[in-house]
C-alpha cells in the first residue's frame, strides 16, 4: 500500500464509531429518520492472532468501511476483532448482502491468517438485527456485552499470547487458594428454566463454569487465552479440572448440577476424583455437556464416555447445537438425552425447517434446551417446537424479575 493509500484507508477509520456511539445513535434511532435498518454484528470469538492481530483488524475495519459506505451505513468497533456494522437492508436482498460481506470478510481471514481460517465458525460469523422489529435486543445486546467480552476473554486488548507458565500459575492458584476460596472468587453460574406459557419461569438446572472474565483481572491478567493447539487444548483441561475440584465446595451438592467441559476431561484423574466423591450416588442429578464440535472431533472417546456418565447414573447433553446443524448429528441415535441449540437473531427459519428433526429427536428421548436466548421471540419460538428450557441473559432476567414467558 503506497503513502497516499494509506492515508486514505486511515482516514475511513477515522470514522469507525465505538460502542458507546453506537449505544447513543440506536438511544435516538427511528425508522423515519435513518436509512440504516439494519445492524449487523460481526464476532470472532475464538480467532487468534497474535502479532497480526492489528494487521488483520485494520484490513477487516478496511471492508467494513467500504461495505457501510454503500449501503448508507457506519461502522463501530466492538472490541479488538468484534465489530457492529449498521446498514441499509431490504428483505428481497438482505441474504445476498449478508453473503458479500461473509466472502470479504473470509478472504481476508484467508490471506493475512491462513491458520486460523477453519477456525472461524461461519454459521456465527455475522448476526442481523432488524432494528425496525429489534431495537430494543440491539439495546440489550450492547448493555451486556461487557460481561459477554470479559466472560469469553475477547476485550480486545493488546494480551500477550498464552503460554503453558500461564496454565501453570493457573493451577497454582488453584492449590494455593484451595478449592472453597478458588471457588468463591473464579467459579460463576448461570441457570436454565423451565418455562412455559402463560406461566413464570422456574428454576429448572443450573450450569457451573470457570469464570474467564474474572481470571483475567486476576492470575492471567494480561494474556490472551484465545488460540490453538496444545497450549490452548491444556488450558481448557485445566479449567475442566479446577471445576471438578471446586465445585462441592461451590454448590454443597450435585442435584440439577450442570458441567461444560471437552470429552478428554472424562479419562482425566480429575474426573476419577469427582466420581468418588459422588459416592453411591455417583453422577445421579448431574448433567455433563460435550460441545458438539468437540464431540465429533473425539467421537470414539465420546461414546466411551457416555458410556461410564450413563453408567454412573448421570446425563449426557450436547452443547452449542448450531441451528443450520439439526438433522446433520442424529443426536437421540447417540443415547444424547439434552441438547442446546444456540439462539440467534437470525436462526428462526433454519429452525422451523428442522422441525421435524426437533421432533424425532424428542420423540428419541432427547430434551431440547433453547440456550444463548436474549430475546423472547426465542422462547415463543421454543414454545411451537414443544420446547420449554431456556437458558440466556433474557432468562435471566424473567428469573429475576418474575415475569410469564
């Protein structure tokens, strides 16, 4: 890129927005004296980076600003790689438009880190809202999306990469503190409901999980826990094992106890552990989620484990079900008995055409949870499908403020 580019591109960014000017243009937004309808939300939440990060976030803020400028629309940057795009849209183009900007978006992620490419979940890539029908889940979007950064480690910030002596103060802490005080300060919770209509919503389980955002203010303050291989692989192990060794202490017991974790947690000494303090009761009441993409990439290890959590009495669900996937993974064939699909503001029609699969793998035995909902539309939606576990920020808040779903 020669000086005179260079300066032009610089200066496009120049306009980039963050997320408070987009919070105070969507506060005075209105139909009647806009052109943009449309906000589209752009996330890597698992993309590395490294020393290129500020490369390819210049050439991907680069695509953007070209992109808004012709659709009468303005950028803003979220955090380091999560931008919000706010665009004209029409229904007759709106899924060709979308396509564009997905094709210029991969063929940068191609170009500058060809590495990370298969890593970028394209079925998540961009998130439309319709502002006309969702201004006020743009709203709540924005108002939570602290804690959504900090929880998954995404700020944004300049963090050096991870490396195995950040695992390794890691699980000193955990031995230094102990399993109450550990507890206490790094595990969080988030709980699923059983909602139905016309009725408030009721505390049905209760997920356990390592809470990123706050290590990161504390023992890996500094770091970007983002990335692959190894060194990444451990670190999700390590915290697998700090809420085995926490969670006692934590909760005072297993019923309706839900744990995320990878498939090889289940073969670890740390499991073993858990197992034998479960006692005669083993896994009775506890529910151990395998994230879909992690269940195929160890699907022999996987059907071992099912075996000894079914064995011991505990249940095995499938997490981060992406909508476009129903049908794909027979998961009811696989003795699954839960399953979370991950709710988008997009995902409506993808999941009304597998209706029919919802319904086997119910009939199969297989109870469907709608998860990630931030909205009500996800639970009217749920409802049709004759399903009613919802978990998210919007469930959070019916919980807490008893409201009917």
């Amino acid at each position: 890129m020669n000086d005179a580019n260079a300066q032009a591109a610089q200066d496009s960014h120049d306009d980039v927005g963050d997320i408070h000017a987009l919070m105070e243009t969507l506060n005075h937004w209105a139909p009647d004296d806009s052109e943009a309808n449309h906000l589209l939300l752009v996330s890597f939440t698992t993309l590395g980076g490294g020393e290129q990060r500020d490369k390819v976030q210049f050439a991907l803020e680069d695509v953007f600003v070209n992109f808004a400028r012709s659709r009468a629309g303005s950028v803003f940057r979220l955090s380091g790689l999560d931008t919000a795009v706010m665009v004209k849209m029409a229904e007759f183009n709106r899924m060709e438009t979308m396509m564009d900007l997905k094709v210029d978006v991969m063929r940068v992620i191609q170009n500058l880190l060809p590495e990370h490419f298969s890593e970028v979940d394209q079925t998540r890539l961009i998130r439309p809202i319709d502002l006309k029908y969702k201004l006020d889940t743009a709203k709540r979007f924005l108002e939570a999306y602290g804690d959504r950064s900090k929880e998954t480690g995404t700020d944004g910030g300049t963090d050096r990469p991870l490396n195995m002596q950040d695992i390794q103060r890691l699980r000193d802490a955990l031995r230094k503190l102990g399993p109450k005080e550990f507890g206490k300060r790094y595990i969080q919770s988030q709980t699923a409901a059983m909602i139905k209509p016309g009725q408030p919503a009721k505390s049905a389980m209760t997920e356990y999980f390592v809470g990123v955002n706050l290590l990161k203010e504390s023992v890996l303050r500094g770091v970007d826990i983002r990335g692959t291989g190894n060194v990444f692989n451990q670190l999700t192990l390590t915290f697998d094992q700090a809420l085995l060794y926490c969670l006692g202490a934590v909760t005072g017991g297993r019923t309706k106890t839900s744990l995320n974790m990878n498939v090889e947690t289940v073969f670890t000494n740390a499991f073993e552990h858990f197992l034998r303090e479960g006692g005669d009761a083993g896994l009775t009441g506890v529910i151990i989620e395998f994230r879909q993409e992690n269940m195929l990439q160890h699907f022999g290890q996987f059907q071992t484990a099912c075996d000894l959590i079914q064995k011991r009495g505990g249940t095995v669900a499938i997490d981060n079900v992406q909508p476009e996937t129903l049908g794909i993974v027979n998961l009811h064939r696989l003795n699954v008995k839960m399953a979370k699909i991950m709710w988008n503001a997009d995902a409506e029609e993808v999941v009304m055409q597998a209706e029919k699969d919802i319904r086997a793998m119910q009939d199969g035995g297989t109870v469907m949870v709608m998860a990630h909902v931030d909205d009500q539309q996800a639970v009217d939606l749920g409802h049709k499908l004759g399903i009613s576990l919802f978990q998210g920020y919007h469930v959070d808040g019916l919980l807490n403020g008893g409201q009917k779903g």
